[in-house]
C-alpha cells in the first residue's frame, strides 16, 4: 500500500464488498504517512471472504495488494 493512502481509498475499495465496521490504517507516528498496511474489519465474515478472494493479488496504486485474515494477536 502506498505511503500516501488514506483510510477513505480503502472505505471506497472495499466498500463494494458489504457493509464495513472499522478501517484501521497503520500510520508512521512522525510523519503521518501509511506504513503499508491496514485492518479492514466487515460486519460479515461473508463479506470478508468475498473482499480477500476477489482483491488478493489485486493491483492497486502501483501496488500488489495481500489480503488475509489477520493473525490472532494483530489487531
């Protein structure tokens, strides 16, 4: 994810996946720029299978894009 992402590029990304309860956008404390990644959290876990099927490997903003379930401990 590029450095100069913003939380509402990924509200508009996976949006059409369903409905989202949080985005959290990991971001440098001194600068404010994107670490390069983010937790994206759905009311459904449907939706969530839907959104990391379809965008894993997805090119976005010069990026390849990972999408996973997150770890125990990560979020």
């Amino acid at each position: 994810m590029a450095k100069n992402t913003r939380g509402q590029d990924l509200h508009v990304l996976f949006r059409p996946f369903g409905d989202i309860k949080r985005v959290f956008l990991a971001k440098d404390k001194k600068t404010g720029q994107s670490k390069g990644f983010a937790f994206i959290n759905f009311k459904r876990q449907e939706d969530a299978a839907k959104a990391i099927e379809v965008l894993n490997g997805y090119s976005y903003d010069h990026q390849i894009l990972s999408v996973d379930w997150s770890k125990s401990g990560t979020q």
